[in-house]
C-alpha cells in the first residue's frame, strides 16, 4: 500500500492504492465523546474519490465520497466504530457531456496541420477539466525532429540525421548517454526517472517522429504522457472520411539505445475516455483501474456524447511512484494503428518495425485519449 498509513488508537489509514497514488493527506484525530479521525485529502488535479472501508485489507465497500474541486483539498469525519478499520481513496470519473469551451485556438501554426486546440468543460459534479490533457508543450523543451513536415525536415532514412547534433538532457550527471526515438499518434511527453526530457513538437498532426537524447542511470523509469488529440474539444473525435464526430485512434513505439523498447511489459492507464453514448460501458475495477474495451468505437451521440475523466496523480512520472496497480499495456499492429502511409515512420525501420519495439496504448486504442505509459529497466 503507499500513499500513507497511519494508525490512531484502532484506525489504519490507507489512503491510496498502487496507482492511484495522491499528496499523502493530512490526518488527525479529532476530540469528541466518541473517538473520531478527520482524514483530509489533497489532489492538485481535483476530481472525485471513493473512500473505501474494509476490515481485513481482502475486501472493501464504499463508504463515503469526497469531492476536489476549487481547492483540490477536502476532508470528512469517519467513527470508531469497529476494532480495526481500513480506509483508502480510489479515483472516480467525473462526468461531462457535449462540447467543452476553447481556450487555446491551437498550440501550433503549421500549413495544412489539424488544429491543437485546448479546452475547458464543467463536469456534473462540478469539477473543470482541461481537454484534451493538461500539457507542457508551450514550456518543455521540444524534441529533436527525426521527421517532421511542419519544419520541413524529411529525411529518407536515418542517414540524413545528424544524432550528434542532437542535446543531451542531464538527468543524472553519472549515468549514460542513451539515444531514444518516438513515434506518436499524436502526442508525446518524455519523462525520464523523473525529469521532463522533451515533449513532442506537433501535438496533433501532420504526423511526425522524434529523436532524443539524455544522460540517466540505471534503472531508468521511462513515463511517458499520451494524448490522442481532438478536433471536436471535450467529444473526443474529429473530422474524418466525411464523418464531422469521428473517433480517431491513438499509438506510440519507441526504442531507446540501453534496449528498452515499447511492449506488453510496459503499464498503462486511461485518464480520459470520449466519446461515449453512454458511461456504463466503462468497467471500473475494484483496485482502482478502468477499461472501455467494451464501448462503442463509433458512437451515434454526435454532439451530445459523454466523456469521463480521473484526476491525474500528481507524481505518476516519478521513480518512486507505484504503477503495480495499472493494466499492462495493450499492444497493437502496425495495421491496426494506420502507419502504411506515414513516412515519418516507415523512413526508420532499424528505430522502429524492426527494433523490437511494438505499438502500445490502453486496451482502447479508439476511445481512451489520455494514456499513462511507465516502465522501469532492471
């Protein structure tokens, strides 16, 4: 269990799961004629949380819930009454519907790309959420072009790159230099043993691919933010094949010199799951996981679809941040995620088909457009 665990008189706190991990709250014992704990709970991303009651840590039931909104900070008071009680907070969904508000007309001018634009939307519990992800594009440093239409760098092969040219990012001054490269549907953010290394430079389209390079020590944790960018902001879709409410899909392979490549043995979570004509698709598991596997990839909602959102732990890229309790990622072809057109691809084999590297995404390449991505090297 992580997060914090704490005992007063027969309480046990446990306030996050493997996953799920929020800020370590504040506890204390509150004086009254019958012993009770206050637990606070603070989350800088907000959002909803079941708190859950268990006697022997094998089986829980909801007890409460606690609401993050304006403050992303809350607090109840739970009762003595059993010898021992176990309490944890598990992330839930808020719930919003149609179209969120534009913010950010687009994040990049670049002829004949999509638009990247940013959103805001009110969830029914009141919360806000920004859509399609909360990012660092504007502020993290962009990685470097390995194939990018928007620059107008489009080499044939890996020979037309200069890797030496190439920055080296300093995340731990004794480790090695290790050369990385992406490919992304749409967007990339690189964290590495914790540090920001780079984020990609076309949040959406046209579709491009990127090289990096930093200094770390083993073992590495490789976390990596995935969103599947929107035309159609807080619906989840796009224009696309004459269809103005289109969910479009999602996709990452990456290989990195110390021979760490994208795969099944990476862990994954959705954050961010739209369109849906309906939320009781999504199956939320009891450790805190989710999974739309089973929802619609092409719903019929047009404007009036649903979207779900968790809140996002505010430490999920850290070296120390417990991810035993995601799903393993889901793996997908090369024809499942469309690249047979898309040079900024088939130009690298060596870095890509044939690195051993496979394309990874949640179980729903389609509908979930926030995806967390973590691996930790031996």
């Amino acid at each position: 269990m992580t997060g914090g665990l704490a005992m007063f008189a027969s309480f046990v706190i446990v306030w996050s799961l493997p996953g799920q991990e929020v800020a370590v709250p504040r506890l204390s014992l509150v004086p009254s004629a019958s012993p009770s704990l206050r637990l606070s709970l603070t989350n800088a991303s907000g959002g909803n949380y079941s708190i859950q009651r268990s006697t022997n840590l094998a089986s829980w039931a909801a007890a409460h819930t606690l609401i993050l909104s304006a403050t992303n900070s809350g607090s109840l008071y739970v009762s003595n009454d059993r010898p021992t009680a176990f309490y944890r907070a598990v992330a839930m969904p808020s719930v919003s519907q149609g179209r969120a508000t534009t913010v950010v007309t687009s994040l990049l001018a670049c002829a004949g790309a999509r638009i990247a634009g940013i959103g805001t939307i009110a969830a029914t519990d009141g919360t806000r959420w920004t859509v399609p992800a909360v990012t660092s594009f504007t502020n993290g440093t962009k990685a470097s072009d390995l194939y990018n239409d928007c620059t107008g760098f489009r080499p044939a092969n890996i020979n037309g790159v200069s890797l030496n040219a190439v920055p080296i990012v300093e995340v731990d001054a004794d480790g090695q230099v290790i050369t990385g490269f992406l490919f992304a549907d749409n967007y990339f953010e690189l964290y590495v043993n914790g540090k920001l290394v780079a984020v990609d430079p076309v949040p959406y389209t046209p579709f491009n691919s990127c090289v990096v390079r930093f200094r770390a020590k083993a073992p590495i944790t490789y976390a990596i933010r995935l969103v599947d960018w929107e035309e159609n902001l807080g619906l989840g879709s796009e224009t696309n094949q004459g269809n103005a409410y289109y969910a479009g899909d999602g996709g990452l392979m990456a290989s990195f010199s110390d021979g760490t490549v994208t795969g099944s043995h990476w862990k994954a979570q959705t954050f961010y799951i739209a369109p849906l004509a309906s939320t009781n698709c999504v199956s939320e598991l009891p450790d805190g996981t989710r999974q739309s596997a089973t929802c619609s990839s092409s719903p019929a909602c047009a404007g009036n679809c649903f979207a779900m959102h968790y809140p996002v732990p505010p430490n999920w890229y850290a070296k120390t941040f417990d991810d035993s309790g995601w799903p393993v990622a889901t793996t997908y072809t090369e024809a499942v995620v469309g690249v047979n057109n898309k040079p900024a691809y088939l130009n690298f084999p060596a870095q890509f088909s044939a690195s051993g590297a496979q394309f990874i995404w949640s179980s729903n390449l389609v509908l979930d457009n926030e995806v967390l991505v973590r691996f930790t090297t031996p």
